[in-house]
C-alpha cells in the first residue's frame, strides 16, 4: 500500500459530497414542510417522527468526532482499560429509559426545564437549568467542531480555522432550513459515514498487522491489556469505578435530561416507542464504544509491529493525530482518506446541529416564548430560526477558543461538559425524588453543584498534571534520542499542566478524575438543595402532585410485592405515565396561550363584536385554528355556531 501526503480528487469528492447530501436533506425538509410552518413542526417535528431514526439521532448526537478521534488515542496511549466505560454508558441508557423517559415523556414538553418549572411552581428553577444547559451546549458545539479540524490539517494542511468555519456554517445551513426532521435525517446519513470510517481503520489495520489475534498479542507484549483496577482512589485518572460509576452517572445526565436527547424520544408518538429508542442505544453505544476502541489497540499494534511510534519520531505533534496519520498512512486507495475524514466531519456536523436545535427549542419555548405569544405561527417559526443561526455563532466562536485548551479532546470534552452535566442531573434528580424540596433549594443547589465541579476542572488544567508510564516502540525510530521524545510527548499529550514534586492543601482537589466531576454536580445539587429547602421551609410529602415524582423502586424493582412497594414509596400512589400523558393533553386543549387551542364554553351569551386577539380574550368559545387570520372562528356558542364575517358574528 502507498502511503500519500495529502488528499486526491477522489478524497475531495468523497468529502464534498458527505456535505453536499448533508446540506440536500436540509434543504428537501425546508421544501417539504413549507406549508406544515409551525414551530412544533419545526422544533419537533410534529411529535410524530419514526422510532428508529430518532434512536440513530440519540446515539450520534452525543457519538461524534470527540468519540472518533478520542477515544482510539486513549486506547493507544493508555490501554484497553477505558472499554469499561461502554459499560457504564450502557447502564446509564438503561437508567434514562426506565426513570426520567416515564417521567418526562406524558408531560407533553418542548423544553425539558418545562418540568422544572411545573415540578418547583418557579420560573427561577426553570431559567437556572436553561442557563446551565446553554453554557454547557455552546462548550460542546466548539470541542466538537474543533476535533476534527485538528485531524484535518495533520492530513491535508487545510487550515483548522477554515475547518471550524466549515461544519459551523454546513451544521447551522441544513438546521436552519430543515428543523428536527433535517437534524434526525442527516444524523442517520451520518452515522453510515462514521461507522464506515472507523470499520476502514480497523479491516485494513488488522489486515496490515495479520489478524486480531495478533493485534492482541502484540498489545498484551507491550503492557497494554489492562480492565479492572478497582482502586478506589478518586484521583487516580481511570478505574473500574470512575469509569463505570463515573461514567453511568455522567451519561444518565446526557440520556435521561439533556435537551437534545428529551426533544428527540418526546417527538415520538407513544412512550413505548420513547422508550425503545432510549434503549436502542444499548447497541449502538456497544458498536460504536467497541470499533473506536479496536481501532486504537489496531493502530498501536501496527506501529508496534514497525518499530516506531508516530508521537517519538515527531511525525504528528499530539496523539489526537496518530488516527488520521495511520490513514493517511495505510489507507492509500482513492478516496478512502476522503472517507475517514468525512466520518469525522459527520460526527461533528450532528453533534453541532443537534445543539443548534436543542438551543433554539430552549431559548424559544423558556426565554422568548412568554414574551411573544401573540405572534402568528410564521413569525414564530422564524424567531427559532434566528436563534439557529445565532447559536451557530457561538459555535464557531468557542470552537476558535477550543483551539487554546490543553490536554486530549476527549478529556477536555468531558471535562467540561461533565462539570456541567452534573448539576443538570442533580436539579431533576432534587425535584423528582425528593418531594421536601423547593425552589429556594433547587436555585441555590444548581450554582453551587455547578461552581464546585468548574472550579475543579479549571484547576485541573492550570494546577495539576499527569503523566502516563506505558512503553512506546521506537527501536526503528529515525529521530535522534526517540526514546525520550516518547517520553517527553506523552507527557505533553496526556497532561493538562507543568508536574509538580508534591501535591498538597486546595491542589489536591484539582487531581480527581474528570470521571467524576458530574457525580460531583449532582450530589452537591441534591445536598445543599435539601439543606436550603428545609432552612426555607421544605414541601410537605404530599404537596407536590405525584406525575412529577418518580417511583423509584416501582420503576427499578418492579418485581417486588405490591404491600412493599408501597412502603417504600411512603404510601403515596403515582399515576400510570399513559394516564399522565392523556391528562397533559386535555389540558394543553383547554390552554387559551396555545394557538389552535379548543375551549370549552363557559357562557351562553352571543358574542356582538370582533374579540381583541390576546388568548385571553378567547376564554369561553371552542376555537378552531386559522392560519390565514390572527383572529379565530368562534364556534359552539349558545347552543350555535357563529363565524365573524364582514365586521359581524353571524350564526351558521
């Protein structure tokens, strides 16, 4: 096989025309749903999308070019000891589809801090978690955009400001135009793209090095077949527990209260299908968790097998690059390096499209919405389309700061997205499991089990460092003195900041694992949560209505007997979620705020005169949905239907 330095026609076109199909579905979708305007329609998609995409869509929103890239440069550089975090991933899918789906799905939510702000009656609660979960998209819209343009410019010398430009304006062109449909649809497209790069890696590297079972004779040699460390210790970087424990908790946040994921199994038409889409992801995240993993042990046996590592002889100049170099490398047919690096721009592009419209649906229906309810559908829908192109922005503008971060991407990633992750799980925790809590204690314990998890995680990279003392082949090495540039490179590629001889006093704080910063967030949510809640005065047990609690063991321990079950649940009864659902409904009928509502009359009285257009106004009368005029047809009033017509209400 011929290596090659930089990309052919056959490369570009591979790669234009990922972008090119990507930004095509954007545009059918726009196309199509011209006359269906709406911002359900367009924020999520009529709430009547297919259960298979929507479950592709879960799996690579959070799946993306950080998982690609990162994921095999851990491998390669630390060992197989990082698989074991699938299995708390797997687990934390397993949580999300059994406690927060039934919970939040029968709410009939656009927002999922729609519930808080039922849960806690408080618009504060509501805006707390807003604001979190918008700085904790825009951080991870820019580390995602910016990984693949790292591999990019290793590859083809295309400049990374060029390449962050690139997926912010593709990502936020198709989200703009399409909606949740376009976003779903190019994420399925995409995810063919992504597993189709990373099969390429491991099918020719295998072949390369002779077999799998090499490969794992090879790793095994070098020091690299390592699963279960059971220290307890929370500082050292990866074990069992940080990995599993850590992990479970980080990705329940992501797959049971992230916006992204909740707008995408609440845009289905039943919970069972909610449900089942969370917990396809089992599979995908196992496909997935697992080639990018073989991938990195492939690549390190190939490199092995040579004699040199890439990183000793200078040939890339951090370990996020080892992947697209081995590409580049072995991957000499037309138009495969084309592919790999399309598979990384695909996971960026629905990573950041994901965002752009989890953002939009939260700013609309939390901020905005409250203030603008008197425009027409129309108008509404190109308010959330603004706030698709304005979050695109901020996008591209924090991928340019992400350029600035240290360390891998995979671990600034979760670094800073699992500082933020935590609190966001902790305050729904707070308000489901505990019905003492207020909102006093919701607002109090989200700043600070966001403050201490932030604070650690900068610390970690202006304080602390670590290094990682597995061997590197270099006996064939052409660089001068390789050995020691090994060395020397894998401090740099796995540490956050200079070492220091000893670690002491506030510092130590800053060496616990990244695993567990959301552990961190949601316990102190939930501690000071419960302790402000009762120095301000905590709900009574049965205060809050039971369809915002969750059953905990009714939902895990299903199996148990019905007189225990109930003790357990402090002899309170909780409605069926189908039951719920049915009554969130009837109720969103019955809301004059809504347009098209349906209202039932509640006087017998013929209206004489045009009504003033506030929703208000329309109490008393059904109403019946008029795209062409603000103002509705009254109908079923005073035993009549009445329609306004020439300056007057007759009866039909």
């Amino acid at each position: 096989m011929v290596s090659k330095d930089e990309f052919d026609a056959w490369d570009w076109v591979a790669f234009a025309a990922m972008l090119g199909i990507s930004a095509g579905i954007g545009i059918f979708y726009a196309l199509r749903g011209r006359r269906e305007a709406s911002t359900a329609e367009f924020l999520m998609g009529g709430r009547n999308m297919q259960l298979l995409p929507i479950a592709i869509s879960i799996l690579v929103s959070f799946m993306s070019a950080i998982l690609i890239l990162g994921t095999p440069a851990e491998m390669y550089m630390e060992g197989t000891q990082y698989f074991l975090y699938v299995i708390g991933i797997m687990l934390a899918v397993v949580l999300a589809a059994l406690i927060f789906v039934p919970l939040l799905y029968p709410l009939n939510l656009t927002s999922s801090f729609e519930y808080l702000e039922k849960r806690f009656d408080s618009k504060a609660a509501k805006l707390t978690g807003t604001i979190m979960m918008i700085l904790q998209q825009v951080i991870y819209m820019g580390i995602a955009s910016y990984a693949p343009s790292t591999a990019l410019e290793a590859v083809t010398g295309f400049p990374t400001w060029a390449t962050v430009i690139t997926v912010g304006l593709v990502s936020t062109f198709y989200t703009f135009l399409g909606g949740m449909k376009a976003v779903v649809w190019t994420d399925v497209f995409q995810s063919f793209v992504m597993v189709a790069g990373i099969l390429a890696i491991v099918i020719q590297g295998t072949i390369s090095v002779g077999g799998l079972e090499k490969v794992w004779h090879i790793n095994k040699e070098w020091d690299r077949i390592e699963f279960f460390d059971f220290n307890p210790d929370p500082t050292q970087r990866h074990s069992f527990w940080s990995l599993v424990v850590g992990g479970m908790v980080g990705w329940t946040a992501t797959y049971g209260v992230n916006q992204a994921s909740v707008q995408r199994y609440c845009a289905l038409p039943t919970l069972k299908k909610a449900k089942t889409a969370v917990l396809l992801n089992i599979i995908g995240v196992f496909v997935l968790v697992t080639i990018t993993c073989l991938a990195g042990i492939v690549v390190f046996a190939y490199y092995a097998e040579k004699g040199c590592d890439p990183l000793s002889n200078e040939d890339v100049s951090n370990s996020n690059q080892i992947i697209p170099f081995f590409v580049m490398e072995k991957l000499g047919y037309p138009g495969l390096p084309g592919l790999f690096v399309a598979c990384l721009f695909s996971g960026a592009l629905s990573t950041m499209s994901s965002c752009l419209n989890a953002l939009s649906a939260v700013t609309w229906e939390d901020i905005l919405k409250p203030c603008f309810y008197n425009l027409s559908e129309e108008k509404k829908t190109w308010v959330t389309r603004g706030l698709v192109i304005f979050y695109g922005g901020c996008g591209i503008g924090m991928s340019f700061m992400a350029m600035n971060l240290g360390g891998t991407v995979l671990q600034a990633s979760l670094s800073f997205t699992g500082a933020a992750s935590g609190p966001l799980l902790g305050i729904f925790v707070l308000g489901a499991f505990f019905p003492w809590a207020n909102w006093i204690g919701a607002v109090v314990g989200s700043v600070f089990g966001l403050v201490l998890p932030m604070w650690i995680s900068i610390g970690a990279y202006s304080v602390v460092g670590t290094t990682s003392n597995l061997p590197f082949p270099t006996d064939n090495c052409t660089v001068e003195g390789a050995f020691n540039a090994t060395t020397l490179v894998n401090i740099s590629a796995t540490t956050l900041a200079p070492v220091v001889d000893e670690i002491t006093g506030i510092s130590k704080l800053y060496t616990v694992s990244y695993l567990w910063y959301p552990s961190i967030g949601a316990a102190t949510v939930v501690v000071i949560g419960l302790i402000v809640s009762f120095c301000t005065g905590a709900n009574g047990t049965h205060d809050i209505d039971p369809k915002y609690l969750i059953p905990f063991f009714d939902r895990i321990f299903c199996c148990l007997p019905n007189s225990l079950l109930r003790k357990l649940r402090c002899n309170m009864e909780f409605p069926d979620p189908e039951d719920i659902k049915a009554d969130e409904l009837d109720e969103k009928d019955t809301d004059p705020s809504e347009p098209g509502v349906v209202l039932s009359p509640i006087t017998t009285e013929k209206p004489d005169k045009k009504p003033d257009p506030s929703p208000i106004a329309l109490v008393g009368y059904k109403q019946k949905q008029d795209n062409q005029n603000m103002y509705p047809h009254l109908e079923e009033c005073n035993g009549g239907t009445y329609e306004y017509i020439n300056g007057a209400y007759t009866q039909n």
